[in-house]
C-alpha cells in the first residue's frame, strides 16, 4: 500500500476514527505491468451515537446534485467507508474533488463531492518473437510471435484539464508457451519454451541437423550415407530408421534398423563383402 498522506510504501495503515487517508493498492504482474487501485477511507467512530450500520457516503457533483451512495463497511470494532477516487455513471466519469462531514440531525453524514473528467482509451501492445534457428543463427522457418494487447485509460479533469493516466491491465500476464516444431531433416534441442515474462521481446529454440547412417567397409572407406528419419511425434528425436542396402555387401549385425540415442550423432556401420 502507498499512502498518499506520508508519501511513503506501507503495508498497514492506522486511521483515527473520523479521519481520511488515501491509499493506493499496487498489484505488480509480470513484465513491470500493474494494476493500481486508488481508493480512500474513512473510518467511523464505534463509540459515537447512531446506527453505525446506516452510515452513507453520499456522493455529490460539484453543483450539489447526488449521483448516488455507498453503505459503510463493516470491519473489526467499527465501520469503514471505501471512497472511490474514480467512478462512472450513464456513461460519464467523475473525480473526486473533496471528502467532507455535515452534521444533520444530530447525525454526521459524509460527502464526496466529484467533478465530471473525460476519458480516452489508448490500446498498448507487446510482441514477443520466437526464431527457430541452427547452432550457426540460420533461420529455418517462419517465425511465431505473439502480440499482447491491453487498454490505457487517460482521464482529463474538464475543469482544469488536468490529465492523468490511468492502470495499464493487460489481457495476460504472461506469453503462451511455444512447442517446437517439426522441421524435417533437423531435430529440436528442447521440445518448447515456457511461457515467458511481458519483458521478453525475442527468443529462440535451436536445431541441430539430424544425423546419418554411414556404412563402411574392413578399411574404414565410406560405402554410402543415410540421414536419420525424424520422429513425427517427437521434434527432439529420430524415428527407428532401416540400415542402407550397400550392393554387393551385407551387413556385419543382424539388425535391419536403428533407433539413434543421440539422434545429431552420427553412427558407423560396418559392411563386409559378399
């Protein structure tokens, strides 16, 4: 909590009976976006005369005219009257102007007076991007982003055009997370990302290309190649792949496929001839 009477962070306030402070409630999101909630108090007496439970605030414009009440609160020994610094009716907003108390019959009643602001509305944006890359930066597809929009609301106090900025809420606090997708040929080093803070603007997942069956002879010479198949369910992983047909040789194991561990490794298998 702020309050606006010792210009200081706290996170309790003590309010004398009958007095009036302003606070401001600051809820912090992800990526240096908050929330904030200006609002007064007002504290009501237990001790004093009178039905506490019928207290009022009666809210006024500045030509006296009442836009409406708001019954107290009732919190531990007493009463609590929340006064709004910014509130709307048909469709126009008002700012608080002065808190006062009138005495009538013998009864204290609290009045907030407002005068009539204007409001505009700007839309704020943020774009995250997401680049599927080699180990050497080489872009391979098309990158994600995501934009996340939120409104502003500007009011201007028409009297003394006045203007000031009101909370910046974001639809969400955080991006969504990105899965990696297949890229034939190449494997992911992670399955995604999770979901990032507003702060971030670019990220990256990184592929490595997928690795080969090299078949060889007694003398270690090079018979022929074959690249890994990719695991369609699995962007991390090479799928189970058939050992090449080499003519005139046949393979020293009996296996007829492989299923790599490391899928950007590659791996040696010896042929003899027939």
């Amino acid at each position: 909590m702020y309050s606006y009477k010792t210009k200081k962070l706290v996170t309790s306030g003590v309010l004398v009976a009958d007095e009036v402070q302003e606070f401001e409630q600051v809820k912090m999101l992800v990526g240096h976006m908050y929330h904030r909630t200006k609002r007064k108090f007002k504290v009501i007496d237990p001790y004093r005369k009178g039905p506490l439970a019928k207290e009022m605030l009666e809210l006024r414009d500045d030509r006296g005219n009442v836009l409406g009440e708001i019954p107290c609160q009732r919190i531990p020994h007493g009463h609590v009257l929340v006064i709004p610094t910014i509130f709307s009716k048909n469709d126009e907003y008002y700012t608080l102007n002065e808190v006062t108390t009138l005495l009538r019959d013998d009864q204290e009643k609290t009045i907030a007076e407002y005068e009539l602001a204007e409001v505009t509305e700007s839309l704020n944006k943020t774009t995250l991007t997401t680049h599927f890359v080699t180990t050497a930066g080489q872009q391979l597809c098309r990158a994600d982003k995501q934009t996340i929009t939120w409104k502003t609301l500007k009011y201007r106090d028409v009297k003394t055009n006045r203007s000031w900025s009101g909370s910046s809420i974001p639809e969400e606090s955080n991006y969504l997370a990105v899965k990696s997708p297949l890229i034939m040929g190449y494997v992911a080093q992670t399955a995604g990302l999770g979901p990032a803070s507003l702060k971030a603007k670019e990220q990256q997942i990184v592929y490595q290309k997928l690795g080969k069956i090299i078949a060889i002879d007694n003398g270690g010479n090079i018979l022929g190649t074959k690249k890994y198949c990719n695991d369609r369910t699995d962007p991390t992983r090479a799928a189970e792949t058939f050992l090449p047909y080499i003519k005139g040789y046949h393979r020293a194991i009996k296996a007829e496929a492989i299923l790599p561990s490391d899928p950007s490794c590659d791996i040696f298998i010896k042929y003899l001839a027939n």
